[in-house]
C-alpha cells in the first residue's frame, strides 16, 4: 500500500517561549488581534512565583496594554479591587511602599522610616499571589485562540533570518514559526543557544536572595518598634522593606485585607554577597542568624512558619549583549535581572509587551520580520535594565547610612510616581481620541527606559545620584556629604511640585493627599515647565474624572 504523506506542522506567526504573566499577556495580545500564536513552556500551572508587588508604573501599563489591544481581561489586573473581583481573592492590597531603617544589634530609631502612600482615592496596589494571577492570564490567551504546550521542554532551535524558526521539543516534537520570542528566564534557551549573555554583566549591583512564603507573620505595626513611628499608613498595609547596611527584607502579605482567604506572606532577605558572603548554612539557619542581629525585626516572626521550602540564589544580576536579532527578541527575565527591590520586574516586562506586541502585530501582516522594524525594544530593555541597576545600585550604598538613604528614598519616590503619570497621561489622550500615535509618540525620547523621558532635568539628577554614590562607594566622599548635594538637587528640581516635598529631608512620609494634589494642578498650569505641566494636568484631570464617574453609581444607590 502506498505510504500515507504526513502533515506537515503547522507554522505560527510567532512561537514564545515561557508561560507565565508576561508571556501569556503577550500571548493574548497577539492572539486578540489576529496573530497565530503558540506558548511553549516546561512547566505546568498553578505553580509558585515572585515579583509579587505591583506598582502605579505596572497598574497604568496593563491600563494602557487591555486599551491598547483590546484586551478587557488585561485591565483586571490594575487594582485591588479588581483583581479581588475578577481573578483571585488570594491576593493582598497595598496602600503603601514602607521602609524601616535598622541597625544590627540596636534599637530602631523611629525617627528612621520613611514611606510613600498611595492615593488610595484614586487607587489601591496589589500584592499579587502569582500562581493564581498567572494562570488567570495564561487561560486569558487560550480564549483569544493561542495554542499553548506546557509540560513541554524545548532543548533545541534553528533560527534562519530568511525562513524563520524552528523549536525541537525533548521528546523530538517540532514547532515552526516565523518569529521567536524567548519570556521564559534565567535559563533561557535561546540566550544559551546564540551565546547572548554578557559575561561578566555589565550590572553595578551585587546581590543574592532567599525567598518562601510564611504563615504567621505579625503585622510590624503590632511590634514594638513597628508602633512607634506614627506614619500615615499601616505598615501592614503594604510592601514593608527592612533596610540595612547591606540588604534589605520584604515582607509582603496576602492577608491584609477582610476579603482575602490567603493567610500566607511572602517574605524574602536580599543580600550584597561582599557584605554579607553566604556559608554553608541552610536558607532557614541563614535567617535565623539575621533575626538574631536584628531582634526588632524578628518580633515580626515570632510565631512564623515557612509555608514552602525556601529558595536560596546565588548572585541575581545577569544581562544580554544583545536581545533583538533576526527573528528573535529576548524578553522579561531571560533578557536580565538586578533585583527585587521596588518592584520593577513585572513593570520592565510589562513595557516590553507594549513596545513589541504592535510591532509584531504590524510584521504578521506585512509578512516583514526585518530586524531594523524591532530595534527599539532592543534600545528599551538595554536602558530598562540600566536605569533599574543604577537605582538599585545608589539604594545599597545609601543602606550604609539613613541620611544617604533618605535622600536616595526621593529619588526612587520621583521616578515610580513621574512614570505612572506619563502613562496616565498617554492613557487617558488616547481614551478620548483613540489615535495610537499618543503611544509611539512616547518612544521618540533621548532616554529609553527612563521613568521620565520628557524631563532633560529628572535625567540630570538621576545621573547626579549615581554619580555622588559613586564617589561615597569609592571612598572620594562622606555619606552626609552626598545626602546633602543630592537634597540641594531635588529641592532645585523643576520637575516636581513644591507641595509634593520631596526635597525636604525632614518629610519622611511622601503623602500626596488631595489637597496636595489640588496644589500641583495649579503648578502644573502656572510655574512647571511646560511639557511638564501639560503632562501631569492630563493625567491627574483624568484620574479624578475616572474616579468620580466611578463614585457616581454608588452615590445614585
């Protein structure tokens, strides 16, 4: 009998690899408008993640990205409330971003805290717990029509600038598409396979982590110390930090709230290895002996029970040469990493699903996968990984000391609240005239991957911090020194709202409340530079428009 010709395999527009929150978020934007998509991952869902506090910055993303693309699902992820009603009641609220000082072996200063409150008129973060938010978007692009294969482990790939790529499953399985996007992570096949990692990483930081989740952990408020500093939020009511020379703590609960059922805390300890060099002790020893030198921190866990194994890493950093190839991009994780601290993995990931999913989009139907048409993602997350590393670098020198540390705390504050209100502004241009031009238009900037491109002086100071610790890790300059010159800077700055205060070393608790609000509106009209002032009119005008239109149900019930 003749032999029956097998079919040949089908060939999908874009293959990606890795699926968890960013690369389903892809998935389903591609999905959604008409690209034949494919999500390969070797694991299965539900299972454990971090990068589990969200930030203004990645709430006014996933607005813009479910506008965007029309994907309404996407905009379930912007708030508490929410994600509480859409997706999952396992996740915790956050209200605040609280930092406390400490010193080993010494009473906490309460006049060392500093925190930054969220408008919560306007909106409230989200502890997220992953394993459900990320099968949530997972199931997300199956409905907009991706195929997806978990359980499946590639273990080889072909890519050819001219005919496309082809990905080799363990089982010898076949997948052909025209583009490939690796979002999987640190082990990422194909930065192994094209040799794409910087060796060493060019990244200033120098950090290692044990993480797990706990039950049991007593809120700081009801400690000790964690009652004595009269901030103007709960502590437990958002991401507590524990900073010190060295490394700092997070603690984040999914337990905050009435309406959670999730009594677990996620909760992890970063060190600089140089400082604080791991030995042979277990994760668990390894934490037991930083309680021990820091007693104020460990009435917090007094009655805590590890909830999971630990997780214990080696050094984090490590970065591409390269990300954007022929027929490739490296995405979210398996591009690079710096740290945890303030909450910008997901943020990063975020901007490069927005600045790579219409140029996908638009090469699906030109059938022209040209390298030059993706060059900007590759400019993006090369200065994403930058300005995060310098940031994360001048916060652990300053953890040397509170008065260093309370002015690098503005300039973090600065650039989570100035990036949220580009993309508000952006947002809310393009909900009343629908032109996508409002988002390419952000891309035309001197600084990629900058919270604030608009502004020649945010980028200065940005630069200014670095540089002075620099000249304190070098031994050319005294931490007080450097904290005031960076006082100086910021309070000069024309950039930000006199009511706001960032440049006041004694306001440690940056409270935007609604009269402040009131204040920089009538800056933004008056004395603010003038792209300055045009941005933040759009994007607290439309704020406060969306949140009365909010209220306006339950005010006529």
């Amino acid at each position: 009998m003749p032999l029956r010709k097998s079919a040949p395999p089908e060939r999908y527009d874009v293959a990606i690899l890795g699926a968890g929150i960013a690369g389903s978020m892809l998935a389903a934007v591609l999905a959604r408008n008409g690209v034949r998509t494919l999500l390969v991952d070797a694991g299965l869902h539900p299972r454990f993640a971090v990068g589990e506090s969200t930030i203004p910055y990645t709430s006014a993303l996933v607005r813009l990205i479910s506008a965007r693309y029309d994907v309404p699902e996407v905009a379930a992820l912007a708030t508490y409330k929410d994600i509480r009603d859409n997706v999952s009641r396992n996740c915790g609220w956050k209200k605040n971003f609280g930092f406390v000082y400490h010193r080993p072996e010494r009473i906490q200063n309460p006049a060392e805290a500093n925190q930054l409150v969220l408008p919560v008129a306007l909106q409230t973060e989200t502890h997220l717990f992953r394993q459900d938010v990320d099968a949530y978007m997972f199931n997300v692009a199956l409905k907009y029509g991706a195929d997806a294969r978990t359980g499946v482990k590639i273990t080889d790939l072909d890519i050819d600038g001219g005919t496309g790529v082809v990905l080799q499953s363990e089982s010898g399985e076949e997948f052909h598409a025209e583009y490939l996007v690796d979002a999987s992570g640190f082990r990422s096949p194909l930065a192994d396979r094209l040799s794409l990692r910087e060796e060493p990483t060019r990244a200033r930081t120098h950090s290692r982590s044990l993480f797990t989740h706990m039950t049991g952990v007593k809120p700081y408020d009801e400690t000790p110390s964690g009652s004595l500093h009269g901030q103007p939020s709960r502590w437990h009511d958002g991401t507590l930090h524990h900073v010190f020379d060295g490394g700092w703590l997070w603690v984040i609960p999914f337990d905050n709230n009435k309406d959670s059922l999730n009594p677990l805390c996620s909760v992890g300890l970063t060190l600089d290895p140089r400082v604080h060099p791991a030995g042979e002790a277990s994760p668990q020893e390894e934490f037991d002996d930083f309680l021990r030198r820091f007693p104020e921190v460990a009435r917090q866990f007094e009655d805590a029970r590890v909830a999971r194994p630990w997780v214990s890493t080696g050094r984090l950093q490590y970065s591409s040469k390269q990300v954007i190839g022929d027929r490739f991009c490296l995405t979210s994780h398996a591009a690079g990493f710096i740290d945890p601290l303030y909450s910008r993995g997901l943020t990063n990931s975020f901007e490069v699903v927005n600045a790579l999913a219409w140029r996908l989009i638009e090469a699906s139907r030109d059938r022209d996968w040209s390298m030059e048409r993706f060059q900007y993602v590759e400019d993006l997350q090369q200065g994403l990984f930058d300005v995060h590393d310098d940031l994360v670098y001048t916060s652990f020198v300053a953890f040397r000391d509170y008065h260093l540390w309370n002015a690098v705390f503005r300039t973090w504050a600065l650039s989570t609240v100035l990036a949220a209100l580009t993309l508000e502004n952006a947002y809310f241009a393009f909900a009343s005239h629908g032109r996508d031009e409002v988002f390419r238009d952000l891309e035309q900037t001197r600084y990629p991957g900058s919270p604030f491109p608009i502004s020649e002086s945010y980028n200065q100071m940005r630069l200014d911090a670095l540089q002075l610790c620099r000249d304190v890790d070098e031994g050319r300059l005294e931490p007080k020194a450097a904290a005031d010159r960076l006082f100086g800077i910021l309070q000069d700055a024309d950039y930000v709202p006199s009511a706001f205060r960032i440049g006041d070393p004694d306001e440690h608790y940056i409270f935007i409340t609604p009269p402040k609000m009131a204040q920089a509106a009538k800056w933004a009209g008056s004395a603010a530079p003038k792209e300055v002032g045009e941005l933040m009119h759009g994007a607290m005008s439309g704020l406060v428009k969306e949140r009365l239109l909010n209220l306006l149900p339950r005010i006529r019930r």
